[in-house]
C-alpha cells in the first residue's frame, strides 16, 4: 500500500475527489508573480497597448489577438522561405512581425482592462503559442538562404532554453522575468527588422577582410548573447535558492 503520509494534501484530494482539487484552484488562483519588464521601450509601450486595449472593440477578445500573433509569426517564417526566390518577400517580414508584435503584446493586456483575467490559461497559452512562433520563425530563417541553417537551429534552441529558465524562475522563484538585460520581445523584433531592410540592401559583411552572409554574422551574435544570458541567469537563479533554501 502506497505511504500517503508522503504525498502533498492536493495530490491525495485529487485522487479521492477531483472536485476538491478544482474547488482549491477555483478559491487560490494561479499563484502570484512579479513581472519583471525592464526593457528599453517597456514604458512606451504600456501606455500605448494600454490605450489601444481601452478603444478595441468589444468583439475582439484576448484570444482573437494571440491567434493574430501566432498566424503572423508562422507568417514570417514563410515569408522568410519565400525571400530565397523573391527578396521583396523580406519586406512582407516586417509586416508579419508588426502584426505579431500587436497581437502578441496586446493580448494579455486586453485581458487586464477588461478584467477578464484567466491567469493558468493565458499563461500557458502564450507561452506555448510562442515556442511554435520560433519554430516557425527560426524554420523560415533556415530555408531563406540568408542564414546558415546551423545558426538558425542554434538561435531556437538559445531561445528555448532561454524559456524555459523563465518559467522555472516563475514556478521557483515566484518572478517572472519578460527582458534581459534591458532587451525583450519587442527589441529583438525591432533589430529583426532592421536587419531585414539591411539585409534587403546588402546581404553580406565583412568581418576581418572576409564576406559574409548578414545574417550569419548577426545570428552569430545574438547566439553568443542568448548563450551567455541563459548561464549567467542559470547561475544567478541557482545560488538564489541554494541561498534561500540552505540547509542548516
């Protein structure tokens, strides 16, 4: 017979009455966390999502906009495949990513001037929304001809492993952190479209008196920078909790 006396109180009450555990989520939401936004455009940003959500029209849910965001952020992907036979297709990149910032961004903000909060929901909805996203992105960047697919593949998984420190941090630490070091979301989509119009003009950069592909140098950087953001919040976060949680 299984030793309950081990087992978390939730754990037991699902398993003699599912209902217990629903009516506890129902009276504790999802716990509560601190956003960390510290990014260079963070307070611009607020008041304008802040103004948009209060003029959108009624019929237009939360829902409505993260399926925008994920719809044009599979449509940057394609748009970038479609720019190896057609570079004005680059162009039509920078729409999808406005598109996806506005629908991304505003989504959750919708949610919090109308008071129609469903915190455990949208949060996973997202967050995984935005995993597909940088598949599709990174899938499309891969098929471009514009970068190396081995540079796009390691700016995905850069990305994803980035995520996940973030949302470990959110269920450990009770903080969930929407930049680093004063870059988020809506930087890295401002720098992904200029690069597009760079890329559009002039394609490749010399480095060291050799030629190469644009976006295989900028991609390099930018692994280098996701690579030393996910040690050094790794590092930070662990001696965080082995600081809190030392055993006397």
């Amino acid at each position: 017979m299984p030793n309950l006396g081990i087992q978390p109180m939730t754990e037991f009450c699902e398993q003699v009455n599912p209902r217990v555990l629903l009516e506890m989520r129902r009276v504790r939401p999802f716990a509560e966390t601190r956003r960390v936004q510290e990014s260079w455009v963070a307070a611009a940003e607020k008041r304008a999502l802040t103004w948009m959500a209060a003029r959108m029209p009624e019929c237009i849910g939360p829902d409505h906009l993260t399926a925008l965001g994920l719809v044009a952020q599979i449509g940057a992907g394609a748009c970038y495949a479609l720019a190896s036979w057609n570079r004005y297709w680059l162009l039509a990149v920078i729409a999808c990513l406005a598109l996806n910032w506005f629908g991304d961004s505003l989504d959750g903000t919708l949610a919090r001037v109308r008071q129609k909060l469903r915190p455990r929901y949208g949060f996973y909805v997202d967050h995984i929304v935005d995993s597909f996203g940088a598949l599709a992105l990174m899938g499309g960047l891969a098929m471009s001809g514009y970068m190396h697919p081995g540079i796009a593949i390691g700016l995905l998984i850069a990305f994803l492993l980035l995520s996940i420190q973030s949302y470990l941090a959110t269920y450990a630490l009770g903080e969930f952190r929407l930049s680093f070091w004063r870059f988020g979301p809506t930087e890295l989509r401002i720098l992904l479209a200029v690069g597009n119009l760079a890329l559009f003009w002039k394609p490749t950069a010399h480095v060291l008196g050799t030629q190469y592909r644009l976006f295989d140098v900028g991609g390099a950087i930018g692994l280098v920078g996701m690579g030393t953001m996910v040690v050094f919040f790794t590092l930070q976060n662990t001696v965080r909790l082995y600081r809190e949680e030392r055993i006397l």
